[in-house]
C-alpha cells in the first residue's frame, strides 16, 4: 500500500470541513484505509456545529472551527475552502499540526510541497507544515503520465476535461437532479450553482475566467502539472468542461513525447505503474468511463492510441473518481507517506 505507515503510534487526526463531500469522503478513507487515528476531530461552520456523524463506529459530533481546535492535532485534513485554509491553515502549523490541505491557497506557493505520492513524494522531505493537494484534474493526469514521463520525457500536453458536479460540492449534485426531474417533467429548470441549466448540457466554464481566455481551472491544470512534476519546459493547454454527470472526472489527454512511443509500450509501462489500472480493449467496449470509477480508487487509462497529428504523440482517455483520488484519498496518501518516513 503506497505509504502505508510503519509505525504502531497513532496520530491526533482533525478534518476541516467535515460535513461536506470531500469531508465525508476523508472519513471513509480513513476508515477503510485503517489510518492510525488516536482521535479524530470533525469540524466545520458553526451551522454544522453539533451535528453527529460516525467514525469507527463511534458516534462524534461536529465542533465550530476555531484557532483552538488544533491544540491536540498532529494531522489536520483541510477541504473547507480557500479562505478558511488561508485563515485556519498556518493557525494549525503554528500550533504543531501538519496540514494537507485541498484548497487552492497555497499549491502555488514557493517552498509549499504540491504532492502526489506516486509521483514526487520526496518534497514532503522539505514542508514546513503545510502540504498542498493539487487540483482534482491534475492529479489524475499525473497519475497517469508521470510514468511514461520518466520513460520518455513530455514535451506538450493538451488536454480536454469532463468533469462531474460533485466537484463543485453537494449543492451542485442536488441541482442537477432537480434540473433533470424538472427538464424530465417539461418543467423549468432553475439555475442557482452553475450559471446555465447543467442538466443536459456542458458547460466550458469552471471556476473564473481569467484576462488570457482560460479560466482558473485551467490555469491550475498547467502550473500544478509542472510544479508536480519538477519540469517547467512542458508546454501545455487545457479545456475545462462541467458535465452533467454525478461523479467521477474524465480527460481526453494528447501528449507530444521527446522520441515515437508505440501505443503498446505504453500500456506496458502503465500496467506496472502505482495507482494506475490500464483498461483498453476498444473492440469489447472495454474502456474507463465515470460511472465504472466512482467509489474506487485507481486512476483508470484507456482508448491509448497514435495521435493521428504527429509522429511522436499519443492519445489516451484518463478517469478517476474526483472525491476519492482527486481529493480525499490523495491527501490521505499524503500523510500515510508523512508517517511513514517520520515526518510528522
């Protein structure tokens, strides 16, 4: 198991945002992944304070965030948002805790590790007691490239993702089953999360629009690729696309290698690369797709084939279950490797 602890301790574990989609899902992560907590600390808004929610088993209630909440943490899981994580986040370092954090706030900060575990674990060697997990989509890209990377070095990437409203969060989910019951009903469908109807329709417009054309997201997709990766000469764009799919993000991924890679090294490669499973065999509908991936944890590659458009490429079709690899069992890997090279 990549970064399974080796040591009998236990580690004070707190989750910020515990009541939201990414909370819940540290929670089952942790659970499943027999993560050795001593306690763990749910917190959230003071509208979510007092609520109950379960543990091993164990009934715990839900505690306000506060600078106070991280006096007895080692371990501080972080997916409440940006802003709570620039507020609370150097509050928890300061008071001893290790933050992983899944917000924006600091991937892109100088000496802040941007970590995948099975790409560059050695920079958690040098966190000063924040770790950022990178973005959802990057992570299963990089998951999926970084082994034909080492192999045979990336020159260019362009990628187009499809990826689902939970990654907006559960207002976003319960819209579009309202959405689709209404359109079903040839009713309205109202639109409060999403700027248009998300039911039945795509979206190219996740988070904002910055001044060049791309938006944030995709913004984020560039950077954090090179960050991860330790390889600014890497040219690559992105298209980023809200689906009206419940869960699991999905990328048509065409990457320009420095030397030809034939479509059959590179399922071998990725056939014994961590956290990746290869499913491609087009001819029996075998291929990965969002609704297979949900609740798992791999980074799933398939329709792997020559890119048509130059001599040295590929094409691939990358999916993984957003809340799991791209957010909650990532940051959980994390502090598995933390543990087990006595970083915390």
């Amino acid at each position: 198991m990549l970064g399974s602890p080796l040591t009998e301790r236990k580690y004070h574990t707190a989750i910020v945002g515990a009541t939201g989609l990414v909370g819940q899902e540290f929670i089952k992560v942790l659970q499943q992944r027999n993560f050795p907590m001593a306690s763990v600390h749910l917190l959230a808004s003071d509208r979510s304070a007092g609520r109950r929610m379960l543990v091993n088993q164990t009934e715990i209630e839900v505690q306000e965030l506060s600078p106070n909440s991280f006096d007895p943490v080692d371990i501080a899981l972080f997916s409440a948002g940006t802003d709570i994580s620039k507020e609370y986040a150097p509050i928890a370092a300061k008071r001893g805790a290790v933050v992983v954090d899944n917000s924006a706030a600091f991937r892109m900060e100088p000496g802040v590790p941007l970590v995948v575990p099975e790409v560059n674990p050695e920079d958690l060697e040098h966190h000063k007691g924040i770790i950022a997990n990178p973005n959802c989509s990057t992570i299963q890209m990089v998951v999926a490239l970084y082994p034909l990377h080492k192999v045979n070095p990336i020159k260019r990437i362009i990628v187009d993702t499809y990826q689902s409203v939970s990654g907006t969060g559960a207002a976003a989910v319960d819209e579009v089953i309202a959405q689709s019951r209404a359109v079903l009903e040839s009713k309205a469908a109202k639109a409060s999360v999403y700027p248009h109807q998300i039911a039945f329709n795509l979206l190219p417009e996740i988070d904002l629009f910055l001044s060049d054309g791309y938006t944030k997201e995709e913004w984020k997709m560039i950077h954090e690729t090179r960050k991860i990766m330790h390889d600014e000469t890497i040219a690559i764009s992105a298209t980023c696309v809200r689906v009206p799919v419940l869960n699991s993000h999905s990328e048509a991924v065409h990457v320009e290698f420095t030397h030809a890679i034939t479509p059959q090294e590179a399922r071998e490669i990725l056939t014994g690369a961590p956290g990746v499973k290869v499913l491609d065999d087009p001819s029996a509908h075998v291929y990965p797709h969002p609704w297979a991936a949900a609740r798992t944890d791999e980074v799933f590659v398939g329709r792997i084939r020559k890119d048509a458009s130059h001599p040295n490429g590929l094409a691939m079709w990358v999916v993984a279950d957003n809340l799991r690899k791209g957010a909650a069992l990532n940051a959980v890997q994390i502090a598995e490797v933390l543990i087990s090279r006595g970083l915390v």
